[in-house]
C-alpha cells in the first residue's frame, strides 16, 4: 500500500512531467512561429500581416504529409479541371508538408488583405459542401482553416507574388 507522502509524490512527479511536455510543445511551436521564413522571397514577398486562428478543430489521428500532400493533389486537380486557367497555385511546403501555400498567378489577384480573405471564404463555402464536414456535421461550424487544421497543417501563407503577403497560424 502506497503512503500518502509517495502518492502526494508521484502525482507531483507526474504533473511536472506533464508541464514539461506541455511547456515543450508551447515552445516548439512559438518557436516555428518566430523561425525566419525560408520560403519568403522565393516563393513570395516577405510576410506583410499575419494573424493567428484558434482552430475549432484538431488534426485527425492518420493527418501526416501524404495526407496533406493527397489534399493539396485533389485541390490542384479541381482548380486545373476548369475550362479556364487557375487565378493560384496551391502547394505544400515544410519537411512535412505542414505549410500551405496559396500564391495569385496573375496580377492584383490577392494585392489586398481584403482580396485574399474573399478567396479564403470562398473556399470556406467548398469546404462546408465536402463530404468530410457532412460526415462530421461540422459544416455550419467549421472554416477552411478548421479544414487545414484537421489536415494537420500549421499555417497558411496567402500571398499575390508581387508585394503582399497575409500569413495564418492555425493554433
């Protein structure tokens, strides 16, 4: 039979493990958040506005880069199945895939935060007609970015490839 002392003790010992582990995640994130952007100016201008989305939802269990790579793959097909050529390219970067990038192909596509937001409600509206958000009867909840986060990408970087460029941290 264990004393209370070593039962005070172990669950002390265990709570502290737990805020390591938790303080560990906090910093790695913060840390990839204030890492320099090894993708700015070569695949877009530097970061002119971020923000940061607390997402509603979490990455599904099986979310890793093949998934977010079969995503992105399936998005570029239906934007290249169009009888006209696509306003952006869309694409994943990071060792995991975990960066969604979303760059305008044509002038003053995305030159304003307003421009770029517009493109992201709108994929907001496809993705609340997927079968994903109907299967999880999430469609009156949850935006593109709760799509993006249950894909386990952690951010988005939107950006018109001239001068502007609004970046998304899905927390």
């Amino acid at each position: 039979m264990m004393s209370k002392f070593a039962r005070g003790f172990a669950v002390l010992a265990a709570a502290t493990v737990m805020i390591a582990m938790l303080s560990a995640a906090v910093g790695t994130a913060v840390a990839e958040e204030n890492k320099p952007d090894r993708h700015a100016g070569y695949y877009y201008p530097p970061i002119t506005s971020s923000e940061t989305y607390e997402a509603r939802a979490v990455a599904m269990a099986d979310a890793d880069r093949s998934q977010r790579i079969k995503f992105i793959n399936n998005l570029t097909e239906q934007l290249l199945s169009r009888p006209y050529p696509p306003e952006y390219a869309i694409f994943a970067k990071g060792d995991e895939a975990q960066k969604m990038i979303i760059v305008g192909r044509r002038p003053g596509t995305f030159n304003t935060i307003y421009r770029a937001r517009a493109l992201l409600a709108t994929l907001t509206a496809v993705a609340r007609s997927s079968r994903l958000f109907n299967e999880f009867g999430v469609q009156e909840y949850f935006t593109f970015f709760d799509l993006a986060k249950l894909f386990g990408f952690s951010r988005i970087t939107i950006s018109d490839g001239e001068s502007f460029t609004h970046q998304i941290h899905l927390k």
